[in-house]
C-alpha cells in the first residue's frame, strides 16, 4: 500500500516539473519505473522517488496508473517485449542474443528485465505466472516450433532456463566470474546454444551425445 508521504504530490516541484502531454508524461513516468523498480525494488521506490526521476508531478502516477502497484504491473507486462526477438530472429543469432541479453540487459528506461522483476514484485505468485506465461507462449510454442529434431519443447525450455540462470548469477547473486569477466563468456555461450540448436550436429557440429570442443582450446 503507498504511504501517505508517496500520495501527496510534490509541491515544492509542481512548479519546476518537465511539461509533457499526457502520452509523454506517461511514457516518462514507466521509464523512470523501470529504472527505479530495477535498482531498489518495489519496496525501496517511492511514487515521489519515480516522479522526480521523471520529472514530472508524482501525482500523475495516481492519474495514469491508479497507485505504485498499477504502474509496476504496467511495466512489469512490457518486459515481454524482452522475449520478442526470439520470435523471428535468425537461428544463427540466437547465441549472441541471449548473451546480450544475459550479460548486458535491458538498458536505462527500457523494460525491466523479468528475473528482477520476480525477484523485486511484491506479489510473487502473480509474477511467477507471468513469466512462465511469456516463457511457454515464446520459447516452448513459438521457438520450438522452428526447431528441428526431437524434444524442440525441451530444447527451447533449456535455453530460456540457462539464459534466466545466468541472469540471476549476474544480476542478483553476483557471482564473480560471471560479474567480472563477461566479455570472455561469448565463445561457451555459442557452444551451449549451438549444442541445443543442433543436437544432432546436421549443421557441422558434433554428434547428439559427442563432446564439445573448448571454445578457447583452438582444437
């Protein structure tokens, strides 16, 4: 529930705040959500906090949104667009996506990427249904259907858990290696997604069940 400090509006910059259109005002205001929501989390972001980084009159969160809850959930469903290349993406760049989108993620007034904004959402249950909603309608129905050979379902699953998996190290455990040396995890990743993609090595690869050279062997 918001405080009664988040329902006041902010006086002292009602007269200073940026002046937008309503289309504006609101794009602004899910733009600063997504970037306060990302580093603080639902409980550590004020309505006051997102308007002022909007620069826009936190009241209109109240106008647009209804409260703090409604504007979270209206940010937190365009984090499906996250997903969305994987639609029609050519399977060739599949491997760089998903390191993108591992290792770099959404950037400042994007959408929030969708392993924090379950981590972050003060109504897990609802954003567990979300994400496993947005994962089986892309990756199991859409993506698999472009697969060839057996267990595509799987193999498409497989990949949206290591890409959610090594988002979670990265982003929020922050494990050292995957923190520190980002730049040198490219060449694995392709090996992974190629082994996925492929199984059956039609393209050049190895066989369904042979060992996967070490990217950085040379051999």
């Amino acid at each position: 529930m918001d405080t009664p400090d988040d329902a006041a509006p902010d006086r002292a910059r009602s007269a200073t705040t940026r002046r937008y259109d309503a289309a504006g005002s609101r794009a602004a205001l899910m733009s600063a959500a997504a970037r306060c929501f990302g580093r603080y989390g639902y409980d550590g972001t004020s309505v006051r906090d997102i308007g002022r980084t909007a620069d826009v009159d936190a009241a209109l969160v109240y106008r647009y949104f209804g409260s703090k809850q409604g504007l979270f959930d209206a940010v937190s469903t365009s984090s499906t667009a996250l997903f969305e290349p994987l639609r029609h993406l050519p399977l060739e760049d599949v491997a760089e996506w998903l390191h993108k989108v591992a290792f770099d993620g959404p950037g400042e007034g994007e959408v929030p990427h969708p392993v924090l904004t379950l981590l972050r959402s003060p109504r897990r249950e609802e954003a567990v249904g979300r994400l496993r909603a947005d994962v089986t309608e892309v990756f199991s129905e859409s993506f698999a259907s472009r697969l060839d050979g057996p267990d595509a379902e799987i193999r498409a699953e497989l990949l949206a858990a290591w890409m959610l998996g090594m988002t979670l190290l990265r982003l929020a455990v922050q494990t050292p290696a995957l923190t520190s040396a980002a730049d040198r995890t490219l060449p694995y990743v392709r090996v992974a997604v190629d082994s996925l993609l492929d199984p059956e090595g039609k393209d050049g690869g190895g066989p369904a069940g042979g060992c996967c050279r070490c990217p950085m062997s040379g051999e």
